[in-house]
C-alpha cells in the first residue's frame, strides 16, 4: 500500500470508454474510487474534461488511501482546479467482508482470483483492514466526499477501490447516472455486477469481461 504502482487502465478499451463518459456534457460531477498515483483512469476522466468547453462546470473527486500515492496523485493534478484529492477509504474497516465470507466466495464463485492461492487473498484482507485502520483515513469516504461536492448522487462513478470494498461502494453510489466496474471476474466488483445486471433502474451499456479481469459500465434508465 505504500508502493506507486504502475498503472493497469492505460490506453485500453476501458481507458477510452472512461475518457468518452468524461466527455458527455450531461455528466458533470464525477467520482473515482480508487485513483492510485493518477496514472490511469484519473488520466482519462482529467485528458476528456481539460478539453470540455464547460470545465469550470466539472468536478472530479478522486480517492485514495494510500499516503504515497494519494500525494503523487495531489501533486500531478495541482493545476487542474476541477480536480478534487481526498486522502481517505471509500468505507470504514468494520465494512470489509468477513474472512468467512471471502472464503465461501472463493470456494463458491470461479473467477480469476481463483488463480491466487485463497491463504494469501485472505492476507491482503488482513492488511487492507489494518492499512485503514492505522492510516488516518478510516470512515465512510464516500459520505465524506457527497458533503463536500453537496451532491446526493453523482453523475459518473469508476469503481476501482480494494478488492474487497466493491460491493460495499456499490450500495453507496446507488443512484448515479453512470457506474463503472473495474475487476468483475474478481471479488472486488463481481456482486457489484450480478447486481446491476438485475436492477431494473440500470442497464448495461459496455462491457468487455476479457480485458484483465473485465469491466462493465451500467447507464440509469430514468
């Protein structure tokens, strides 16, 4: 958690649908959960929105817990003044998924976490939990950031947060115009997915389930 990773949504079908959403001037209010050092998704909702007419109108709120890269990310945005850093988790550590029902997942649903022996899942668990408690960051992130925007909902959402929170962001972002999936064929957004595939407020309007561990992205009908 303390380490700048490389980015994984970089010049991919994902990466260039997020950038076309950026793009629409029907959404204005934009959340990323999940935003790293900046180097990725954050990238293409900021490389869409520089270019919109209507900029002074958009606001990007991005989170990160992470302390060193939440400060990569403040710094390489510092001049875009719709850009929005909060160095806090999207839920509080008495939100994660018991170790229990991380294991009947793994042992239950097939995905490609499958390929990652269920002792050391269970050890990111552990220390994605104890990284938020001990980070200063620990609370309801989401409500967090609402208050600040004065928003209910927001227009567009990436959910791309801990492998174990993804469920959990979903039900908190309900109501958003556009919700993104990033890693549906893993833990972190595969109930997130069954989810919205079965609301009837939503519809799917992309997917690639092959790229990585696939994304979808679910528009509201009304």
């Amino acid at each position: 958690m303390d380490a700048l990773i490389p980015p994984e949504i970089l010049n991919d079908e994902f990466y260039f649908t997020l950038t076309e959403l950026a793009s629409r001037p029907q959404l204005k209010t934009f959340l990323e959960i999940g935003s790293s050092s900046g180097a990725g998704s954050t990238q293409a909702f900021v490389s869409a929105i520089r270019r919109r007419p209507d900029r002074d109108a958009v606001r990007l709120f991005c989170l990160e817990l992470s302390r060193p890269r939440f400060a990569a990310l403040a710094e390489t945005y510092r001049n875009d003044p719709f850009v929005h850093c909060f160095n806090v988790s999207s839920v509080g550590a008495d939100e994660f998924p018991s170790a229990e029902e991380v294991s009947h997942f793994y042992q239950h649903t097939r995905t490609n976490l499958n390929g990652t022996p269920l002792e050391r899942v269970l050890e990111w668990r552990r220390v994605d939990i104890e990284y938020v408690r001990n980070a200063g960051g620990d609370g309801d992130g989401i409500a967090t950031v609402k208050r600040s925007a004065g928003v209910a909902d927001f227009d567009c959402v990436l959910i791309d947060g801990s492998e174990f929170t993804g469920e959990r962001e979903l039900h908190k972002v309900m109501g958003a115009r556009v919700i993104a999936l990033d890693d549906v064929n893993a833990f972190k957004c595969f109930n997130a997915y069954c989810t919205l595939s079965n609301h009837t407020a939503y519809e799917l309007i992309r997917q690639n389930l092959g790229l990585r561990n696939g994304f979808a992205v679910f528009g509201r009908r009304f």
